[in-house]
C-alpha cells in the first residue's frame, strides 16, 4: 500500500465478501465462517485474511497474493469496517461485540459503533446483509441502520461494557436476561437465531448441535453467527457445521506447544471480557500469566483492575512478560499467591506437569514462535 495507495479499492471489487468484525472473537469466528464456506465450495475459490492481520494492510495483502479467488472471508478491525462496506460493499457483515480494548487506541468504544452505524447508513439499499449480535446494545444501535438485519441471541454473560443506551445515555435496564432503555429509545430486538446451551436454534426451530472443536461458551456464540452468516451466504447448516467442526486452533489460539520438557496450552485473552471467558478455561494446578503493553496489547493496563484473578486463588500462578510487576500488584490485592519470572522462556521452563498460558496479544505471538506454532 505504500507503492499503491488505492491497493484496497483495487482489490476488494469482484469478490463476494463476508466481513467480520467486533472486539473479541473475529478471529475465531472468521476461521468458523471461511471453514463454512469451504465446506460448501471448492477450496481454492476462498481467500481469508486467518491470521488476524485485520487492518488496511493485512486485508489488501491477503487479497493481493490469492488472485483469481473470488470468495473473501475478511476479518475486519472495527476501526476498518467503514472503508470496507465503501470499498468492497460486503454481502455479509457479522458484528460480534463491542468492548474495552486498547484503551490508548480507542477510548470511547461509541465513536467505533457509530463509525459502523453511518456507513451502513451511508451504504443505504446497497448495504449489507448484517449478522448481529442482538445481546449487546452498541451492535444493536450501530446495525439498526442496515437494511437487512438478521439477530442472533448468543447468551452473551459479559455485561460491564454496556450500562448506557447508545442512543440516549440513559442506564440500561435488564430483565429476564434482556437490556432495554426506560426512555423507549432502544430495546433488545428479538433474535431469528438463538444459542441454547451449546446449541444454536436456526430461524425454523431447528436445533444444532455444533459440538466445536474450540473450548468454551464464547466459541458457541461465535459458531452460531458464523453459522447465520453462512446461511446469509446459501450453505445449510448441515454442511456449515461440518466445515466449523474442523476448526481446532485458530491462529494459535487452544493450541498446545512444547517449551523444552513442559507442555503448555495457549490462552489468548486481550481484554476484561476476554479475561473472563479465559481463565475459566484454565484447569491445570499451574497457571502462566503473560502481560505486556506493546502497541498491539495496548499500552494502558488498568484493565487488570477489572479482571477476577481472585478465581485462581489456590493454583500456582506465575506472572511473567514485561508488565508482570503491574500484574503482581493486582495478583497481590487478589490475595493470589504467585511468583514473578519477566522472562517468558524462563517462566515456562522446567514444570514437569502441562500448564495452562494466558497471554495478551505480544507476548501470545512469541510463545507461538517459542513454541513452534508459527
């Protein structure tokens, strides 16, 4: 994009695009959807960005080297969403969530939703189909304007981002579950897909059991917007869910990997909402905590303060990367016993049963490199 500024406008035209987007999960749920889709048509005519390279760059160089595909699942930074509903007028759109992430980047979560509301606004009839998560009043909010919306309950259980209405400011009510504004202004709209434990109801009342390869409640969620989007796109969820059940480890994320003699799963945790639905997952006597403040982490860290490290009371935790200091304050106040080893090689030398690794994004690629999974 140096050398061809206009690389992006160049290049999305002549696909059939999916994007997805959202604070956490788009990875996962954009290697659910490109699986989905594989499942249903040749392989070689589908191109993704499934790594996680979601920005200009990233997107405009997956579709630079795949020439000839004409299928472009896209994983899509929530920043980036409106030059690529201008540019490359999606089909399909899939808005996951919206939370506190990278605070120094994007302080105020709102200006992001309405980012996405004006250029579906803008977009008008040509718009896209959008998949969104009815759960979380700023997606509601920024989707409404699409003329086409297609909601899916996720039983979303991560609350905290989302106490005021978009539209008005006034505190959200929640009753049995469902978020409403006391002014009337905007109510959770009724969902046409629906998680039930960890099933997904379709529009007709079918159920599916989606049995993922990926752990947790979350990775539910995010198979059953892939799973409507894949229908948005003409696959039945039959041969949908057979393509998402061979995803295992997407970019890394579950995967296992060997540090010298200790084995290590990895967790990928990037915020307070990601934290709460990761460290339920760790179920190892030993827990590494990796923390770092790099650009792609973010550089504020008071988030920790929001995190329940009080739920690894009684493990042994290690603290490590270069923000491990900052993490053992909060592990202290946690009354969290734990020792502190910055190095990230040498925290996960030498234990001679599996562990369990939570990492922000930084130190999550290295261990990926250390062990072997890139």
């Amino acid at each position: 994009m140096k050398l061809a500024p206009d690389a992006l406008a160049n290049l999305l035209p002549g696909h059939t695009i999916a994007s997805v987007s959202g604070t956490n999960g788009k990875t996962t749920t954009t290697h659910l959807l490109a699986a989905a889709v594989r499942a249903a048509i040749a392989p070689e005519r589908v191109v993704t960005n499934a790594d996680g390279a979601n920005l200009h760059y990233g997107i405009a160089s997956a579709l630079a080297v795949a020439p000839g595909r004409d299928v472009a699942i896209l994983e899509t930074d929530e920043r980036v969403v409106p030059d690529v509903v201008r540019l490359g007028r999606p089909a399909v759109l899939v808005l996951l969530n919206f939370s506190r992430d990278q605070m120094d980047r994007n302080h105020e979560i709102k200006s992001l939703g309405r980012g996405w509301r004006q250029a579906l606004e803008r977009a008008g009839a040509d718009g896209p189909v959008v998949i969104a998560n009815a759960d979380d009043p700023l997606v509601t909010w920024a989707a409404s304007s699409a003329p086409k919306v297609v909601w899916v309950d996720t039983a979303t259980s991560w609350t905290q981002d989302a106490s005021l209405c978009p539209e008005c400011g006034t505190m959200l009510t929640r009753t049995d579950g469902r978020w409403a504004c006391p002014t009337g202004d905007l109510v959770q709209p009724e969902a046409t897909w629906r998680v039930d434990g960890g099933a997904v109801i379709d529009p007709a009342g079918t159920r599916w059991e989606l049995d993922l390869q990926v752990p947790g409640s979350f990775n539910v969620s995010n198979g059953a917007c892939a799973l409507a989007a894949a229908a948005e796109l003409g696959i039945d969820p039959e041969t949908a869910i057979r393509g998402m059940r061979t995803i295992t480890s997407p970019a890394g994320r579950y995967a296992t990997a060997h540090f010298g003699s200790t084995t290590a799963r990895l967790l990928l945790a990037k915020n307070p909402a990601g934290w709460a639905e990761a460290l339920p997952l760790t179920t190892r006597g030993t827990v590494v905590l990796a923390i770092d403040s790099a650009a792609a982490d973010g550089r504020d860290v008071s988030w920790l303060w929001d995190v329940e490290y009080e739920q690894l009371a009684g493990r042994h935790v290690v603290a490590t990367g270069p923000r491990a200091q900052d993490l053992s304050v909060r592990l202290l106040y946690a009354e969290v016993e734990h020792s502190v080893v910055p190095d990230l090689a040498a925290a996960l030398a030498g234990h001679p049963d599996p562990v369990d690794v939570v990492a922000t994004y930084t130190p999550f690629q290295r261990l990926r490199k250390l062990g072997g999974l890139t």
